[in-house]
C-alpha cells in the first residue's frame, strides 16, 4: 500500500483529535496566515477565491482530510471547474504538504484512485517522454478513468512540459459528496501554483466531469 495512504489511515483514526486543532500546527504556530497567503496565490489565477466557512465543508474533511496532520482550511472558487482548494502539512516541521483540488460533480461518482507515472525512454535512467495513468482503488471503474485520461494527448503534454509530475498527482473520488479531488505535493507554502499548472489541473478538472460514469 502505498505510504500516503498508510499514513492516512494512521491520522483517519485520529481525526477528530486534529478537527479541533485545526487552526494550529504541532508546534502551536497559527496556521491561518498559509491560508491567507494561499487565498491571496489563488486571487491572481481565478476571478475569485475567498476564505470558507469551515462549517460548510465539514462534511467532507472526513472523505478528504487524511492525508496529513494539520489541515489549513478550505478556500471557495468561483468561475471554474474547480471549486475547493485546501493544503493539509505535514506536523513535523511543516516539511512537506499536500494543495489539493476539489471538483463537485453532480453524478454519483464511483469510489476510485488513480496515480500519475511517468515514462521513460530507458527504464529508470532515460529521459521522459510521456505518462500515464495507474489505479490505485477502484478496479475496472479506476482503469476506464485511467485510460480516458490517457487518451487525452494534450493534458498528457501539458503534465510533461509544466513539470507537473513532481507534483506526484492522485485523483481519486468522495462519493459521499460527489466531488472530485486532485492531490498534489505542495512542497513550499510560500511558492504560489503556477498559472500553467492551474489551467492545467482546469483541464484535468473538465476532463472528469465529461466522463461517462456508466
């Protein structure tokens, strides 16, 4: 299984111990100035991004909110397929975290989770020349969405030349809440998403809601 996952059912155990904490990290250091800051990055790729009320999607921190230990709360998009963003970080030291992307999606989603890979010309040492999608959850369901993706030639560029696989993207499905969410490394706070990689997760996005569900 793979170590995010494992890590999250860890901290899934636990959640509503870091519910309540929300508004700090370990070391007791506010976390709403990375929200702020987040807020403010997203303000200048979208016609508008403001701070939630948490109590709105308190529903859903329980599909999404396990990947890490502090959570710095949900920003509201408007004017694009993507509708949430939130950034969970790593407890210790604030080392690494997670800007992921919500998608609502008025269909009844099946439960899936699929991992971006890359494709190298020579095993391991060779340079990138593509990617593709793998499942991880979700069986035939998650090998269809995998494959539809693949078939898109122009997002599969736009990853490559946006330099997007470092990011490590897994999209995988709340059923609970019919919303899509594309899971990214956000390695430093302070570095805002680049308009690039926000059209492309915009393409991603759309993507997945054209989607025959079958």
């Amino acid at each position: 299984m793979d170590a995010r996952w494992k890590k999250g059912e860890a901290i899934a155990e636990n959640w509503d111990y870091w519910h309540h904490r929300w508004e700090t990290n370990l070391e007791g250091r506010p976390l709403d100035p990375l929200r702020d800051t987040l807020c403010g990055h997203l303000q200048h790729l979208v016609k508008f991004a403001r701070v939630s009320e948490r109590e709105t999607m308190t529903g859903c921190l329980e599909c999404f909110g396990v990947s890490a230990v502090a959570d710095i709360g949900f920003i509201e998009i408007r004017g694009s397929p993507i509708r949430w963003a939130d950034a969970v970080l790593d407890g210790n030291e604030l080392l690494w975290g997670e800007l992921d992307y919500g998608i609502p999606d008025v269909r009844q989603l099946p439960t899936v989770g699929i991992r971006l890979k890359e494709v190298r010309s020579f095993p391991m040492i060779g340079r990138i020349v593509d990617v593709r999608w793998n499942a991880l959850s979700g069986g035939e369901n998650a090998l269809r969405i995998a494959a539809s993706l693949d078939s898109n030639q122009e997002i599969r560029q736009a990853i490559i030349a946006t330099g997007s696989l470092s990011d490590d993207p897994i999209i995988r499905s709340c059923t609970e809440h019919n919303t899509w969410w594309i899971e990214t490394l956000w390695v430093d706070p302070d570095l805002p998403p680049s308009k690039e990689k926000w059209v492309l997760y915009e393409a991603i996005a759309r993507h997945l809601l054209t989607l025959p569900l079958g």
